[in-house]
C-alpha cells in the first residue's frame, strides 16, 4: 500500500512540475522565456509546431504573446522538423533581387533537391554551386513538387521549405533561379476529367506565381511538359481531343502566372514535330522564352544516327520560333533519369552523344537564347565525365 502511496505522490509531484513548466516556458516555443499566458491558457508544447496540422494554431498563439515565441517574427508556421530548416526569414527574402543572364546557361537538378529519406538536402550548398559556376553555369533549375488535397492542388510544406532555401541559396551566389511545377501538379495519373484538373491547376498557378515573384524568381515554368502526362490520360478522349486540351491549356495557364509573376515564363514541350500546328502555335502564346526539351532514350538499342536525328527538333522549333518572332531555348538536355544509375553504355559514350546535341544546337537558326543540361552527377560518371564537363564549358563560349 505505501508503495502505490509514493507512486501517486511522485506522480502528481511531476505533473505539478509540467505545468508550472509550461507557465514558466521551459516547454513550447518559448524555449525558457517567460510567458504572458492567462492561466488556463493554451501553450503549444515543444515540437507541436512542427506539425503542418499546427501551423495556423501555433501561429495565433505566438501572434498574441509574441513574448513567449522569441525568433518566430518571419518564421511563421516553422516546420523546422522537415530537414531541420526553419522557413527563410522575412530579412532574407526582401534583400533578393532578380539578375537576368544574357544567355541562359542551366544545370537542371529538378527533383534532385528532395531527398528521398527527408533528412537533410546535399544537392545545393555552397560546394555544388561553386562547381555550378566553375562549369559555366548562369542558372540552375529546379523543381516545386506540388500536393493534393481532393480536387485541389495545393503546396507541400515539407517541399516548399527546401525549395525556398534553395532559391535563396542559387540567387545568393549570383546565379538566376528558375523553377518549374512537376508537370501536373502532382504525380497523379488519373487527373479527373479535363475540365476539373484545369480548373483545379489555373487556381492554384496565382498562389504559386505569387510566391515565386516575392523571392523575386528569374524564370518560371508552368508548362513542364503536360503534353507527356496528357497524353496518358484514358478518359480525355482521342489522340485529336488530346491534342486540343493542350492547345487550350498552354497560353490559359501562363495567363494565370501573369497575374502574379512579373519575371520571364518559359514553356517546355517535347517532340515538337509530332504535334498538331495547333499545339504548337499555343506554345508560343503568352511566354517569354519557349523551350523546347530534347532527350531520346540513350542506349545501345538506338543507333548513332537515329539518336542524331532526334535533335532534328531544335531546327524544327526555331524556324517555327522565328515565325513568330519569339525567343527559343533548349530547355532540357538529359542523358538518363534522375536519381537512377547510369549503365555502363551511358558512361562510355556520354561525350559522344553530349556533342550531337551541341553541335544541333549551335547549328539552328535563329539562334537560341539558352540550354539547359541535366544533372551535375553526370560529370563525376567514369570514364568521360570530366570530359564531358570540359566540352560544356567550351560549348558554352560558343553561345
């Protein structure tokens, strides 16, 4: 019996001590400062503003005893538990201005910045960005991976925070940002109908052109190649009907990040030459630079001058660019997928294959105003990254 006794004793010994801790702030945002709290008052515990669920919650409390959140002004709704990062600081973000390239030279890391175990992101620090600008590079892009919620599109917090350190790393040390919305918002291959994934992206592009004008972004891309997810779509109807939602998408979504952006859009498509003229007329409508992304599959299994062929796209899209008078770009050059392993074919002939596309490139008239490689692991590959890194820097003086 005494021993029940003393536990109980113990028990509300502890539970006395919790509380008085919460008042005095040795728990919750506070960190050990004293709060204006009214007794009975809700006092978050420490870590129970990492919860995005939280967010809102944590942020009136802290908005009402300012007192008792020291260092939360410009961190609202700090989900530091995501990679160990709080959100940029409100003194960062106004000191960001925007520099725009002559020619736009880009390292393309997209997805690379998410790390799959959301631990830590190693992809863009200040060694990477140093080699970036060592290789030639004048922008580096990267991707913003959007969520879901029912019919919605909306931001992923766990992402953006990364995202938006990364663009303040890239643009602090001189180099322009340039980002680009997974081609579809999300990863989802069921969109609905056409009509309700439209609606559903058009909201959701202001809030996102928004965002990127406050961190003052160079380059957005809002067109991230939906004609490859459309086309996967069984329910929009034939190849034709396909081709007409892409028509009617194009300039109705860089409309949408007009109303908010005011730094340059770029659209990105593939295989301009199987498309309708319809689509391909849409492509140029409402954007500063229209990419073009040029990457066939680089394997044994297709020969040298099949893959050579391929790049007969730049021609094909500048002469339809010049027509219009609109700037024209290569906007994605890749040799394998992101985040996989390059087989051994890719690593002995990245060089080979690198300069068909170079050589296309610097061949099509008029003259484009950029290129974009993809990743900066290609140039660690044995035996021929480092030469491969070499031919892009001299190509690079060539443009």
């Amino acid at each position: 019996m005494k021993k029940w006794l003393i536990i109980a004793i113990v028990a509300i010994l502890i539970i006395g001590f919790i509380g008085i801790s919460f008042k005095l702030g040795f728990f919750g945002p506070q960190q050990g400062f004293k709060c204006d709290t009214k007794e009975g008052e809700w006092v978050p515990q420490q870590g129970e503003c990492d919860s995005p669920e939280m967010k809102a919650k944590c942020d009136e409390f802290c908005e009402k005893h300012p007192n008792c959140c020291p260092g939360w002004e410009g961190r609202k709704g700090d989900i530091s538990v995501y990679y160990g990062l709080s959100w940029p600081s409100e003194k960062d973000i106004a000191n960001l201005t925007r520099n725009y390239p002559e020619t736009i030279k880009a390292i393309n890391e997209g997805p690379n910045i998410y790390p799959k175990n959301f631990s830590t992101n190693a992809v863009i620090n200040n060694k990477t960005l140093e080699q970036m600008k060592e290789t030639g590079f004048n922008t580096v892009q990267i991707m913003l991976i959007a969520d879901e919620n029912g019919s919605e599109i909306v931001f992923n917090d766990r992402n953006n925070i990364v995202l938006l350190h990364n663009i303040i790393a890239i643009k602090k040390y001189g180099l322009a940002a340039w980002i680009v919305i997974d081609s579809t918002g999300t990863h989802k291959t069921d969109l609905g109908t056409y009509e309700e994934f439209k609606k559903s992206f058009i909201d959701f592009v202001p809030l996102l052109s928004e965002l990127m004008e406050k961190y003052k972004v160079e380059y957005l891309t809002v067109n991230n190649e939906p004609d490859k997810p459309f086309k996967e779509q069984t329910t929009w109807g034939s190849q034709d009907q396909i081709e007409k939602n892409i028509e009617d998408f194009l300039p109705l979504t860089n409309a949408a990040a007009r109303e908010k952006f005011k730094g340059k859009l770029i659209n990105k498509i593939t295989l301009p030459r199987k498309h309708t003229s319809g689509v391909i007329e849409a492509s140029f409508k409402n954007v500063d630079i229209a990419g073009v992304d040029v990457g066939p599959s680089m394997s044994a299994q297709m020969s040298h001058e099949i893959y050579k062929s391929e790049f007969d796209d730049y021609q094909f899209y500048a002469t339809e660019a010049g027509k219009r008078n609109v700037s024209w770009m290569n906007a994605e050059y890749w040799q394998g997928d992101f985040q996989t392993e390059y087989g051994e074919f890719v690593k002995n002939n990245e060089l080979v294959y690198a300069n068909i596309s170079f050589n296309a490139y610097l061949a099509a008239i008029p003259k484009g105003v950029g290129y974009t490689w993809n990743e900066m692991a290609m140039f660690s590959l044995e035996p021929n990254g480092e030469k491969t890194k070499n031919a892009i820097k001299e190509f690079f003086n060539k443009i």
